[in-house]
C-alpha cells in the first residue's frame, strides 16, 4: 500500500520522524548521496504514475515546484538534492519500461542522455556525473555508467535482480536485495574498472 511515513537513521538505529510526505505512494526513487539530513524524493505511484517531486530537510517535507517531465514509478535515483538523476521505470500497470533520463538542479527536471537501453524496478547510486544504473526486471545483470551527458556499458552483475537497491559512488558501490526468483539476500561490490597493459602497448627505451 502506499506510505507517506518517513523514518530518520542515526547510525544505530531508525526512528519515526514526525515528518510524512505530502504524496503518498510506492516504488519512488530518491537522491542517494544528498548529505544528511537533505533527501530528494520523486516518482512512484500514487493512484497512478506519479511525476511529483519533494524534498526533505531534516524535519519537513516540502513539494518542489518541478516535476518530473515523464511521470513513471519503479524507477532509479542517484545524486544529491540539488543535481538528482530520475532514470528507467514504467508510465502505467501493464506499460512498457521506459529508458527516460532526467537531471534535477533542485528546483527544475530537465532532459539527460537516455539509457542504453529501457529499464524498470533499476536500482542508482552515485552523483549526477558519476552515477551508476544496474539490475531491473527481469533479473537483469546490465550495469550501466552516467558520465553527466551519456551512459555507457558497465561490468555486469553476477546475480540479475529487479527491486535491489543500492549505495556508493560510481566507482565504489553496493548493490543488495532484490528479487530474482525468488528473492535475493546476495551483496555485490562493485569496484570500478581496471586497465591492464599488455606487450603490445609497450615501447623500450
């Protein structure tokens, strides 16, 4: 069912915040590395596909005057509070994954370069030049990069899953959870990606 709870982590332990959201809903997606207590939170459903956005400051909530272009629910989010990502998910019940990207400047949704190929229940992490979209449904493996301006092909996952989450930089990140068949407790770090020189890049002096 939908939710407009919010809870508030101290590093050992959860506790109900007085705060709720002014839109109830499921499936949203949130800027994952806002510095704490900030969220940004947009997406989801509602009684529909939602594109409304709100924000968090540490004891309220507030609607942000931008909304999403494409509203749509299981979809990802990476970024902070004022440079979110919006990426993937479905416009309706029964719709087809989208592979829709938005940039957030905290205050205006604007269009991004669309991912490599459409995705729902995709799981972000990162920042908005360096963010990081893997898994979806149906237990996908894709990992894919945001460079700010395009995505590009990343090392996949070794367990395909929709409805993961995830943590970290674009570099340096987690994925865990999700649901494959059936679900899954299984963590993946992912550690960026390696160079290695062979012979024939090398000269002798």
């Amino acid at each position: 069912s939908n939710s407009t709870a919010t809870e508030t982590y101290n590093g050992t332990a959860y506790a109900t915040s007085p705060a709720t959201m002014a839109t109830g809903r499921r499936n949203l997606a949130s800027s994952t590395n806002s510095p704490a207590p900030t969220a940004t939170a947009f997406g989801g459903f509602s009684t529909a596909a939602t594109a409304v956005t709100e924000e968090f400051n540490g004891s309220a909530w507030s609607t942000s005057p931008g909304s999403m272009t494409t509203a749509r629910y299981k979809l990802g989010g990476a970024g902070t509070q004022t440079a979110a990502l919006a990426f993937g998910g479905i416009p309706a019940p029964g719709g087809s994954a989208q592979s829709v990207t938005e940039e957030y400047d905290g205050s205006t949704w604007t269009a991004g370069g669309a991912l490599l190929a459409a995705r729902d229940q995709i799981a972000g992490t990162g920042v908005s030049t360096a963010a990081l979209a893997f898994g979806g449904n149906p237990a996908i493996t894709t990992t894919q990069g945001y460079d700010g301006t395009a995505w590009s092909t990343r090392p996949a996952l070794a367990t395909g899953r929709g409805y993961m989450m995830g943590c970290g930089t674009g570099t340096s990140a987690l994925g865990f959870g999700g649901t494959a068949a059936p679900g899954v407790t299984t963590t993946e770090e992912f550690t960026g990606e390696t160079s290695v020189a062979t012979a024939s890049t090398l000269t002798t002096s």
